[in-house]
C-alpha cells in the first residue's frame, strides 16, 4: 500500500481474507490458481506492513531482510508465475498454448529469472 504498517496490515488482512473465502467457493479444480491470487497478494502486503515496522530500528535487520525478501518473491517471482500458470491453465487448448505470446513469455521468463 505503501502509506503506512496500519494500511499495509489492514489492506494485506482484508484482501487474505477475501483470497480465502473465494478459495472457498471454488468448485472446480482449474480455477484454484486464479482464486487464490487474492490471498497472495494480501501475503504481499502483510509482508509490506512487516517491513514498514522493521525499518525504523536498526536491531531488526534480520526482520528487515527477511520481510523484504517475502515481498520481492511475491512480487517478482510467485504473483508473475501464479498470473501466467491461471492463463495456460485457464486456456487448456493445445493450440492456445502453441500461440503463447512473445509478452507472456517474456513476463513469465521474468519472475522465474528472480527465483
């Protein structure tokens, strides 16, 4: 959210727990990837919120790496792999998948070049 640990844990707990719910009433295996985005992202910001409380004592550098590590691997790496995998999964056709776009390639080489 980037304003402040308040909105970061207010905005990470309310998206996690719409994520959950919407996990929930998933009833069809092949939309589990796409429900759960919210979830993930509301992890992100918790992560973010973590960070935000860390960063103004200097004792917590452990913290403070910890938490911004979990916010650029869910940045960078898992929501970018998680958006591509809902989209070939989403699609399931073979001749989708053969007409896989240079961008999506690009953007799901991008989070598995940050593991």
């Amino acid at each position: 959210m980037c304003f402040s640990p308040e909105a970061s844990f207010a905005g990470g707990i309310i998206i996690s727990a719409i994520g959950a719910a919407t996990v929930t009433k998933v009833h069809n295996p092949s939309q589990i990837v796409f429900a759960s985005i919210p979830m993930f992202f509301g992890i992100q910001q918790i992560a973010e919120g973590v960070l935000w409380m860390a960063l103004p004592d200097p004792a917590l550098v452990i913290t403070q790496k910890i938490s911004t590590y979990w916010f650029l691997i869910m940045a960078q790496v898992t929501l970018i792999i998680q958006h591509q995998l809902k989209v070939l999964h989403k699609a399931g056709s073979p001749a989708y998948i053969h007409n896989f776009y240079l961008p999506d390639h690009i953007y799901m080489n991008s989070g598995i070049y940050h593991l």
